[in-house]
C-alpha cells in the first residue's frame, strides 16, 4: 500500500480531477494504461476482475472491456457485468492519454442512457516516480454528479491501490 493517497476536486461544476504520485518510473506507469496483459491484473475496483480486455492502442483505436464481480462479500454486485468502451483520440507517449470513455454493452454499442467522459490522463516524471493526473470532463454537472453518485472516486481510489500493487509486482 502506498502512501501517496489520490486527491481529487472539481473544477467548473463539471471536470473532476484526480492525481496521484506512484513509486515507479513514467514509462512503466504509461504501459500499465497501454497494455492489455498489464490491465488485467489492476483495472477496478478491489473485488472485480477484467476478464475480457481489447486494446487497440492508438488515435482512432478502442479498448473495449468487461469488469465483472468476483467478491461474493460484495453481495448483489457478486456475478455482475460492466462493460466499457474507450475510443482513443490523442497518444503521445510516455506523456498523455486522451480518450472518450463510454459505458458499453458486450458488443461495445454506447449505453446512451449512462454519461459518457473524456478522459485525460497525464503521466508527469518525478526523477523515478511518476505523478498521475486524471481529468474527467463530462457534459454538464448532472452527469457528474451521476457519475459520483455511484461511488467512482472510491471505486477509482482502489483500482490506483491495484496499480500500484502491479506496479512494485513488475518493478
């Protein structure tokens, strides 16, 4: 566990912004984002697993993948689905991540019924440690507020947890 703990804050109703320093060098912590095999071990929260992970790594690209429960002590989430959809719009590597996140079905169609996001990651070289700032832009403050209303800065917090347990496992 690190104790480089995730400070997140709003910005114009709307844009949530999330950073973290991770003990690892910048271009490690960017292939965590990029590669398939690398995600599998870190991406969600404590308890969900990524058993389906499609990458195509670059501008115009899509990652599509599938988090599903494993924690039976997460009670009606145990067994549950959640399927998600990235298009990538900006990779300039090992820097920034710019991409469109959107809920999905298994065939990767939109959910039009669930706020869609741009997301983007920057990864800042601290001389071996690596500053992450995710900004979350979403469409108004509604789809915000939707967004965190279903517990994504906890669910966000713990995935980061993950990456950095990946993180000091491959090092």
């Amino acid at each position: 566990m690190s104790d480089n703990a995730m400070v997140s804050r709003v910005e114009n109703d709307r844009v949530l912004v999330l950073e973290r320093v991770f003990d690892a060098p910048r271009e490690l912590v960017f292939n965590m984002f990029k590669e398939a095999e690398h995600l599998k071990h870190w991406w969600g929260a404590k308890g969900w697993e990524l058993p389906v992970c499609n990458i195509d790594f670059r501008p115009g690209g899509v990652w599509h993948y599938c988090m599903k429960c494993i924690d039976q002590n997460l009670g009606e989430y145990y067994g549950m689905e959640s399927w998600g959809k990235g298009v990538y719009k900006e990779i300039v590597e090992p820097e920034k991540i710019v991409y469109t996140d959107y809920f999905s079905d298994a065939e990767g169609n939109e959910n039009e019924n669930m706020p869609s996001t741009v997301i983007k990651l920057e990864f800042i070289d601290l001389g071996g440690r690596t500053k992450l700032v995710n900004r979350a832009e979403y469409a108004s403050a509604e789809a915000l507020k939707t967004i965190t209303d279903m517990g994504a800065l906890e669910g966000i917090a713990e995935t980061w947890e993950r990456l950095e347990k990946r993180l000091n496992e491959v090092k």
